[in-house]
C-alpha cells in the first residue's frame, strides 16, 4: 500500500528553544511552590516575575508553529493543521484533566478550597469530562472557588487560548504580508502596554476565569507575543553568541525570577517592567535560542529532555501544587525547611510524573493518532 498523506514530517527542532521551554516549565512549578506561602499576594511574592512564563510560552508557540507551518500551505488544508495541533496537545489535556480529578479529594481545605469538601462526585466526573475538551466552565460550575475556567488543572486555561491563537493564525493571520503582521503585532503590543501601565494591577497576571475582565487580559497577554513570535521567525533575524543556551537560559531566570517594582501606590512601575519583558528580552531571548547552537552531546541530552518533558510538565504539575497548597494551610507550614524541602518534593514529583506521562502515554497515543487520522492509505 503507497501513502497519499498530508501528513508532514517534522522538521528539525530549535534544540536550544526546546530547553528554553523547560527551564521555563520548571521554573514555573518553583514559583508555585513559593507561592503557596504568599497568599497570591503579587507585591511579596517570591520569584515574583514568573507568571511571565506563560507569556514566553506565547512567544516561543508563535515561533515554533510560524516555522513549522508557514512555508506549508500549499501542502495542507486548515483542517489538516488542526489536527495536527490536536494530535499534539490534546492528549495531555485529557491527562491533566483525568489527574486533576484523580487528586482532587485529597485537596480540601476549607481555608483555601471551600466548595471543595461539599462537591459531589457526579459534578467533579463532569467537570473532568468538560475539562478533557478544553471548553471553559462559567463560575456557576467552579467545584474549586477560585473562580479558574479549568478548576481540576487550573494552567489549561493558557491551552484554551493556546488554541485561540492556532485558530487565528490558520483562519488569516498566516496570510498577512510582514507589513500587515508588524502593524497587527504592533496593535497588540500598544493594547498590552495601555493595560499594564494604566491598568489596576500593573502586571499581566490573569487570564483564567471566565469574565469579561479576565478574558481581556488572557486576550491581551496573547496577541502579542504569539504573533510576534510569527513575525520574529518571518524575519529571521536571529542572535547568535557563544554558549547560546546558557545566556538565554539565565537571562530567562533573572527577568523571572526579579522583584516586584513599585507598591501598590505605583503599580505601573511593574507595568512598564512587565512591558519591557514581553515585549523586548523574550524575543531576544528567543532570537538567542533560534540563532545558537550546542557545543557538546551532553548539553544536547539537556536540551532535549527538557524539551520533551516541558509541555507534560507544565500541563500535569498543578493539581500536584493544589495537594501541597491544601497541606501547607491545613497544617500551618510556615516558609523554613519543611516546608521548602516538601516543595522539593513536589518539583521532584512533578517531573516524575510529567516524564511517565511523556513515555507511557502522550507518545504512544500520539503516534497512533498520527497514524490513525494524519496519514492516509491509498
């Protein structure tokens, strides 16, 4: 049997972008381990800058699916990209839906998590079903009470607008001249600015819930750095140093991990840092990952374990913080070394379970779903 497909092979990989987008996942579950200790408060929280992970997350999908795919069209239909981005995200949706509903029970906490203890098994179950789907739930179905539009696996929400931004893009943004891009990005770029420093919050952290005012700001934190991510890989104009990796992997740390700027009397001191970040380093340090190279078969593994393990990670970690979360309050753990060497655990876990999820499940499925519906027998 010959194959008459649209199923195109993959082509090689920015090693370097891989690894950027795990040290990203990872410095995410760090910053949600301190975060249990903070209250949420965004003017002490410890690392305080890494929510903008999600928004490096943005950049690097634009650039990565640009590269990909715009130089492709001729060989796909819109619907053949859409399943090849299914294939590739949706299997570990599911996952993290099914693992958020298997450790929801050990959750409660009536400080924390009120509705939690009174949900009914029924209601959780349908919770897990919508979740497995990636549709938001309104606030009249939150089983958490922290209004999230994925309460079993709170981050889903940056998958909901991960596949708005796929959408967009195969609909007509693939079509824009550099021209038109740059004037689109550029839009986008003034809409995040106006809202970081005239805005109430002063930074991007947001986009879960379904509002209007939080689908503002997931909407606003994805313009830009997904369609500047395209239109950075259009132009192609990339930076390339010495030990690539580690340059952009400890610029990436350092604006993540910097202090809150301002108080709560200033807070467009923030905007404007949050501003510069997302608009200006993230595509250097993406334009330093594209343009590098690795010297050594070592930091090769590195990269592409961290590669590999980014997007299971950052997708099965949360309900994971949701038990320490529950644990941290219900047992009075202050910040010391109980709770920081429990929080290590939770890192350590995290990454387990991420990683077993990577071999056992996401590439098994996802290779018979390639070969089950992208390639087609003749």
């Amino acid at each position: 049997m010959s194959q008459s497909t649209t199923y195109l092979e993959s082509k090689n990989h920015y090693q370097i972008l891989d690894g950027l987008r795990g040290v990203a996942s990872v410095f995410v579950i760090v910053f949600h381990v301190f975060e249990t200790f903070t209250g949420g408060n965004r003017f002490i929280q410890i690392l305080n800058h890494g929510y903008l992970a999600v928004d490096f997350f943005f950049l690097l999908s634009g650039f990565v699916v640009a590269y990909a795919y715009d130089d492709r069209w001729g060989q796909l239909t819109q619907w053949d990209f859409y399943k090849r981005r299914l294939v590739r995200l949706q299997p570990m949706v599911i996952m993290g839906s099914i693992i958020g509903a298997a450790l929801f029970y050990f959750q409660v906490s009536d400080t924390v998590f009120p509705p939690l203890g009174h949900t009914p098994v029924l209601k959780m179950l349908l919770i897990m079903l919508i979740g497995a789907t990636l549709i938001p739930v309104p606030l009249s179905m939150d089983i958490r009470g922290w209004t999230e539009m994925h309460p079993l696996n709170g981050p889903a929400w940056s998958l909901f607008f991960e596949y708005i931004a796929n959408i967009l893009y195969a609909s007509f943004v693939r079509k824009f001249s550099k021209l038109v891009l740059s004037i689109f990005v550029a839009l986008s770029g003034c809409m995040m600015i106006a809202y970081l420093v005239t805005g109430p919050q002063g930074d991007l952290i947001g986009g879960w819930s379904l509002t209007k005012e939080q689908l503002f700001v997931g909407f606003t934190r994805l313009l830009y750095p997904f369609f500047a991510g395209v239109l950075l890989c259009r132009f192609g104009k990339l930076i390339k140093i010495k030990n690539a990796f580690f340059w952009s992997s400890l610029l990436l740390i350092i604006v993540l991990a910097y202090p809150r700027i301002g108080d709560e009397h200033h807070v467009w001191m923030n905007g404007i840092y949050d501003a510069v970040v997302v608009l200006v380093v993230f595509p250097i340090i993406v334009s330093i990952g594209a343009g590098g190279s690795l010297v050594n078969n070592r930091t090769s593994k590195i990269n592409k374990f961290l590669g590999d393990v980014s997007y299971p990670l950052y997708i099965t970690h949360y309900p994971i913080i949701y038990v320490y979360t529950a644990w941290v309050y219900n047992n009075k753990i202050p910040l010391g070394v109980e709770g920081l060497a429990w929080g290590a655990v939770v890192v350590i876990t995290s990454i387990t379970v991420a990683y077993a999820c990577l071999k056992l499940y996401d590439e098994p499925v996802r290779e018979w779903l390639k070969n089950k519906f992208l390639v087609r027998k003749s």
